[in-house]
C-alpha cells in the first residue's frame, strides 16, 4: 500500500490531518493496519492492536480512527483510490494509444495488483467490512465502470449511449467477481479462470461494438497496433507481455 493522502482517508476519518507531522503519522498507522490485516486477520484490527504496531499512543490514533470500522474504512479508501489511479492511467493511454486486446491489458494489471496488495485481499475476503465500505465498495465499482467506459469511447469502440454505461457496470461487476473467485482459489489466482473471464468480457464488449456497427475490424482486441501499450504507472510487472492477438471469431 502507497501512503494514503488526506483526500484518500479525509472523508472516513474523525479528523483530517492537516500538519505533515500528523499525516505521516496516519500514514504509518495505516501502514501498521495493513501489517495487521495481513498477518491476523480483520478481528485483530482494534484500536490498541493497531496503535502498538504503529508505536502510537491509542488517544493520538483515537483522533482519527476511533474504532475497528473507522480503520477497516480507512483502509477500504486507500485501495480504492489506488485502483483508480490505475484506471484514470489507462484513460489516458488509451487516447493516444490502440490496443489489439483492451480487456486482457486490464485484467491482466487488475490480477496484478490483486496479487501484490495482500491488504486488499485479507480485507475482501475477510468477514468484517463495514456497512460504510460496502457503499463505498458499490460507489468505487460505479466510477471503475465509468473509467470504462471512457477508455471505450477513447478507442472509438462504442457510442456514449446511458446503454454503454450500464453494460460497463455489468462488466465490471462480473470481471470483480471472477477476480475474486480465481483469488479465493489461488493467492497467485486461477489462471484458467481469469481467462475464461477474458474470454467473457471479450465477447459482451465486442457485441457493444457491434452495436454501432464497428464490424469492421475496430472491435475489441481486432484493431491493429503498431506500438504497444506504455505500461501505465503503478501497472505491475506481471501485465507486461499481454496477449496480443485478435479475438477469436
């Protein structure tokens, strides 16, 4: 986990910080969370558990995160707001760039940092998230869908229609499923299964570009690429060497 920035956490915290010593100090809290997480599980994330691993006193962590569901939503923003990060990334990329195969590229980085963010994972497939992350949860899957969306319309592959707005929310709610599914079953995730939701989302993107009659090669994964794909920043290692070739007809 990179450290949390105030507008990451401000919006689940008792108070912002607002000094540099106090938000590294919640950094290195959070950072202690993690560990925590990780190593105990969600129970094990009280505030006296938390504090001595960050080396804090229990009242200076009271001042921002008062109990277990104020530090699992701390926690719940940060990875949130990473995995943002790496979707407004790719929006970016795909305004200059074309791609022979957009949904493999994301899954593949997705999986990636579903690998490396071990917080991310003990946190999910834990029993404790809170009420308030779970909205979170709901509204974080509504902005990834919208990132969507725009790396669609950034590829000229869809019409900015309320249709493909839903259809990228329905995408990304099964591709998290899976996701997590092929998490559950492997730490290093199902490979068989990741594929098979490559293969899924492939063809319901495909049919959104066949929806505005692009069937002339400039549907998912058939486009031609004459560069690859820069490697978003943060986008890990393992995405790198994405399969290329053209969707199976």
């Amino acid at each position: 986990m990179t450290e949390p920035t105030a507008e990451e956490t401000g919006a689940v915290l008792r108070r912002t910080p607002q000094q540099a010593r106090s938000k590294a100090r919640l950094a290195r809290v959070l950072k202690a969370a993690e560990r925590v997480l990780i190593a105990e599980g969600v129970p094990a994330l009280t505030t006296t558990r938390v504090a001595a691993e960050a080396g804090v006193s229990v009242g200076s962590l009271y001042q921002y995160l008062p109990d277990r569901d104020a530090i699992i939503d701390a926690l719940a923003a940060t990875y949130f707001s990473q995995l943002e990060a790496v979707m407004e990334e790719f929006v970016r990329s795909a305004a200059t760039e074309r791609w022979s195969d957009p949904v493999g590229v994301l899954i593949d980085t997705y999986a990636g940092l579903y690998r490396t963010e071990q917080g991310f994972r003990a946190l999910w497939f834990g029993s404790g998230l809170t009420d308030r992350t779970r909205a979170a949860d709901r509204e974080h899957k509504r902005r990834m869908a919208d990132g969507v969306r725009r790396v669609l319309l950034a590829l000229g592959i869809a019409a900015d229609t309320e249709g493909l707005g839903r259809a990228c929310h329905a995408a990304v709610l099964a591709a998290d499923a899976l996701a997590q599914e092929a998490f559950r079953r492997d730490a290093e995730g199902d490979t068989a299964l990741l594929d098979e939701a490559k293969v899924m989302l492939r063809g319901y993107l495909t049919a959104l570009a066949g929806r505005r009659g692009q069937r002339d090669g400039a549907a998912m994964g058939t486009a031609p690429v004459s560069e690859p794909a820069p490697r978003p920043a943060g986008r890990p290692e393992s995405a790198r060497g994405t399969d290329r070739r053209s969707l199976p007809t």
